[in-house]
C-alpha cells in the first residue's frame, strides 16, 4: 500500500470534514485550502514515490534479463565438453564396441540433447542456438558414418519417456534428408516456442517480456 497516497486522500477529506462542520466562514475556507495544500504536496510526495517503484521494477527487470543470458553462456559452455565426449563415442562403423555399448552411448548422447531441449523451454537456451542445433542433428541423424544410429535413436527417445522432447523430435523422421530447408526449420521452432511460451507463463505472464524472448 502507498501510504503517500492514503494521506493525500486523507488531507484532502479532513478539508471537506472543516467544510461541512463551519460553513460559509472565512476561518473554514482557510482551513480548507491549508487541508488542500498539505494534500498536494502529499500528491508530489506519492508521484515521486510511484516512480521511485517505477524505476525499482525496471532496474529489477534488467538484471533478472542480464542474470538469464549471464546463464544462458554458462550452460552453453558447461555443455559443449560434455558434448564432445559423448559424440566422440557414438556408434560407427569398426568400432570395438558390444551392442549394449553402443546402445547406451546412443542414449547417453541423446539424454544431452533431452537436457538442451528442456532448457530451451526454461528460456536458458537461445533461438539462433536450437535452431543450428536442431540443423546438426538432422543431418546427424541421416549421416552414413554413424552404424544403425536410426534406429537406437528412435529407441532411446521412446525410452525417456517424455512426450514434448518426442514431439519435437518427430521432425527426424518428418523431414527426410536434405529436406530440411529454412522453412521446415521455422515451423519445427514455431512448435517449441509455443511450448516455452506456456511454460514461461506459468511462472509469470510477463516472463517472455522481461527476458526479451520470442
């Protein structure tokens, strides 16, 4: 509550109070315009109060926007040598591996990539970012030097379980190679930002706003 505000309105009625209590009197009229006065000034008092708040929100704004693409970087950095390590062990052909190495180093490969998914969706991940992700693993996913990497793909997917990260990548199979032109990539990011969307809205209404996502 604005207690500037509260005595304004009080000033001003206890000037109306004097009013109805001493009529038509020069001393009432005076008393009046002194009730009037020390309104206005608490008037000023809550202007400058209320942009005092004003300037607070925006500033709080401004870092919370800073603090997000401070860890936006920081996740891209911590994730790119996991990333190197796990794409190092993906199945190819020669390779001295079982199957169930294999398998699990197809799963633990794409568990990051779930990882990177569900960050997006928290607003910690930047579009241009998923967008030359989603590009790589396409072309990943239809690439000779990987063996059976298809198929432990879609099983590792169906394994987490987690029907938004399954959606998203149905595009895989949607768009086949070197089909994925400019435009598919537009409608498979148009998808995901609804997705973020929602979710950022349940924190706040104006989450997407303050972080300048889009």
């Amino acid at each position: 509550m604005n207690w500037a505000v509260v005595e304004a309105i009080g000033s001003l009625g206890a000037g109306v109070s004097a009013m109805v209590a001493a009529y038509l009197s020069l001393g009432s009229v005076q008393q009046v315009m002194r009730q009037i006065k020390i309104a206005e000034e608490h008037a000023k008092t809550a202007a400058v109060a209320a942009a005092a708040m004003e300037a607070s929100v925006k500033q709080l704004q401004a870092l919370v926007s800073l603090s997000y693409a401070a860890k936006r970087v920081d996740i891209l950095l911590s994730m790119t040598p996991r990333f190197d390590q796990l794409y190092s062990k993906l199945p190819r052909p020669g390779q001295q591996a079982t199957e169930a190495e294999k398998k699990h180093n197809v799963r633990a490969y794409w568990s990051l990539q779930l990882e990177q998914f569900r960050l997006y969706v928290r607003g910690f991940v930047d579009n241009d970012v998923l967008r030359y992700w989603i590009k790589l693993r396409h072309r990943e996913y239809y690439s000779p030097d990987f063996e059976d990497f298809q198929n432990k793909t879609r099983e590792a997917i169906a394994e987490f379980e987690d029907q938004d990260f399954s959606r998203f990548m149905s595009y895989l199979s949607v768009y086949k190679k070197d089909s994925l032109d400019r435009s598919a990539v537009d409608s498979v990011m148009e998808d995901v930002q609804r997705q973020r969307g929602k979710y950022l809205e349940k924190i706040d209404p104006d989450f997407k706003v303050h972080l300048a996502l889009h």
